[in-house]
C-alpha cells in the first residue's frame, strides 16, 4: 500500500463536503481512520453515518470492529444487537451474527461464536440456502479447529459438503 493517508483524509473530506447527505463519505472515511488507528474518530464518523440511516450496516459494523480492536467486547456486540434489531432482511441480520461471531473469537470465546454460527446457520435453513448454509458449517469447522476440537471440525466440513451436493 501507498500509505498516504494526508492525501486520503483530504480526499474523504472532498467526497463528505460533495455528498453531506449521504452516509456513505462518512462511513468511507471512518474506514480510513479505523486503519489509522485513530478508533474514537472513525467511531464518530460512522456513527455520522447511521444518523442519516439508522439500518447502513456496514457503519454498524465498522463501529464493532472498531470496539473490538479497543478491547471493548461487549460493547461492539450491544452495537451489532442494535444492527440486528433493527435489520431490515435476513442478510443484514445473518452479518450482525457474523460480526458478533468474530467478536466472540477476538475475545477468545469459541463455544459463544459457534452460537451465533448456529443462528446464522437456522436463517440460511429457513430460506432453503444451501450455499449459506454450507459455508456456515465451514466457518463453525474453523472455529472448531482454532479451538482444538479436531474430531467436531471434520464433523461440520463433511456436513457441509453434503448440504452441497443435496443442493439443486
């Protein structure tokens, strides 16, 4: 990457002063201040974000990620139960489980992110989504094997090629 992150605020700034009204400058820009570790900043941009529309997931998500990277745990989780209450499909809530997953695994809490895996897994089940459904039982094999359940992993990615195949 360049890193030139002066240029880049200045170009943020330009794009939020064009589009003041849209959530999307901001969000962009909290983006950029995120990887510049400057948290409570991008915190306060996407938080811009959402109050021109409350259900812009990925502001929700960028505020999260931002607590997690804070040690702020339980915090980014209340922040996705927000998202996920106020989702407006199946996919926007199945990323707030997703993100509450990931949560849960940068605290260390595998058997918590596996809950939130299930749900996503009983959505994609609800819709007859087959892809989903098969990359939820890849993600839960991932955790499995992270936390050293070998046996429960091989389990779940065996599964998941069988929901596959039975797919039409």
């Amino acid at each position: 990457t360049l890193e030139k992150y002066d240029e880049a605020e200045k170009a943020f700034q330009t794009y939020i002063s064009l589009i003041p009204d849209d959530p999307n400058p901001y969000d962009s820009y909290a983006e950029l201040l995120m990887k510049m570790g400057r948290y409570q900043e991008s915190i306060e941009n996407y938080r811009k974000a959402l109050k021109l529309n409350p259900t812009f997931a990925a502001s929700h998500i960028g505020i999260a990620t931002n607590l997690n990277y804070m040690g702020k745990y339980k915090e980014a989780r209340d922040q996705l139960q927000t998202m996920y209450a106020n989702a407006t499909d199946d996919g926007q809530r199945r990323a707030s489980l997703f993100a509450t997953a990931v949560s849960h695994v940068n605290e260390g809490n595998m058997m918590a992110a596996l809950d939130e895996i299930n749900k996503m897994y009983t959505i994609a089940q609800k819709n007859n989504d087959h892809a989903s459904m098969s990359g939820d039982l890849v993600t839960m094999g991932n955790i499995l094997l992270e936390d050293g359940q070998y046996d429960k992993a091989l389990t779940h990615f065996t599964k998941s090629v069988t929901v596959i195949n039975e797919s039409n």
